[in-house]
C-alpha cells in the first residue's frame, strides 16, 4: 500500500509539472526579413523578384530565382580578357558578397534597380521556355537615395517552367550599352 501510494505521488507530481501535450507550441520569431518574394509563376515574375531580392538584399530569394543549370555571360569587364561566364556555384558565392558588403552598411548605402523592355525586342514565351531582354540602370544609392555610382546595359534572359509551373533562370547575359558606362557584370565580378 505504501509503495502504490508512493508511485500514485510521484505521478501526480511529474504531471503537474509537465506542459500540455495537447497545446500546440509557440512558434520563434524570425532570425532575419525575409524580404519580397513573388511566386514565379510567369517569366516576367522571375525579373521582378530578381530586383526585389537586389534592393532588399536577399540572398535567398535570389537563389530561388535561379535554375541549378544557372549561367552568367557577359561581353567584357575591362581588365579580363578571358572569363566571361561562371555557374550557378560561383553566382551565389559573389552575389552573397555583394549582399553581405551592402548589408554591412545598409543604412549608408542601397542598390536601385530599374528594368525596362528593350525597344523592338518582344518577349518570347514558348511553353516551358522564355527570353526577355531588358534594358537596365542599377544604382548604389547613399541614405538619402542620391547615386553615388551607376551601371547600365541590356540583359537578356533565358528562364525555364519547372515543377509546379514555377519559372526559373537559366542563363543572364549581360551587354554594355556603351562602353562608356559600366555593366552590372563589373559590379559583380568586382565580389568574384
């Protein structure tokens, strides 16, 4: 008798301490803004969060933007005869960079992205592919939104329809406007 109303005891009181199983648990706060993040669900979509995940300096927005065949091609970075491409690996890695260096002085600096079609170019939907060329001006912006630096050209990409009718890109290639003006592809490998 004594040993059953020792356990009956013992019972009660880890019960009492114990949480309802029945609750369901509190949910963690968020480590950090996740941003603006469209679902892709047209080629044009893709662009815009393209530029959504630049201005807000999102790395992991970017990288739902990008097919894991991912290319980057550009026409020249002055002092760079030879690379002119990289993959899906290498465009994570310097884009990160960039992020992270933007972020570090987020309250001092920002990019401003503009895209806008390219005269005579339409777009060109297919089925599960797509091109769209755009013209470009990409801005490092100081706190109170003046242009401290610009980079201008024309891109032209090629996304694909993957699963869920979600599209993604598969090769960017960026073209000077003038060789007068830098493109967003020596801002990039400036992080390379």
């Amino acid at each position: 008798m004594r040993r059953a109303l020792l356990i009956l005891t013992a019972v009660v009181s880890l019960g009492s301490c114990a949480k309802n199983p029945f609750n369901s648990r509190e949910s963690e706060a968020p480590t950090s803004e996740g941003g603006t993040f469209i679902p892709p669900t047209s080629p044009q979509i893709v662009l815009e969060n393209l530029r959504l995940s630049y201005t807000q300096l999102v790395i992991s927005n970017f990288i739902q933007s990008l097919d894991s065949q991912f290319v980057f091609r550009f026409d020249v970075v002055e002092g760079i005869a030879t690379d002119t491409s990289w993959g899906f690996q290498a465009e994570i890695s310097l884009t990160e960079k960039l992020f992270n260096d933007f972020t570090a002085t987020k309250n001092a600096r920002g990019i401003r992205i503009v895209l806008s079609p390219q005269a005579g170019q339409s777009d060109q939907i297919l089925d599960s592919t797509a091109t769209l060329v755009r013209k470009y001006r990409l801005m490092e912006v100081d706190s109170l939104g003046r242009e401290q630096a610009s980079y201008e050209g024309v891109s032209r990409f090629e996304l694909v329809e993957s699963a869920f009718n979600y599209w993604s890109l598969r090769l960017w290639e960026d073209i000077h406007l003038s060789f007068e003006t830098k493109s967003w592809a020596e801002l990039k490998y400036a992080y390379r």
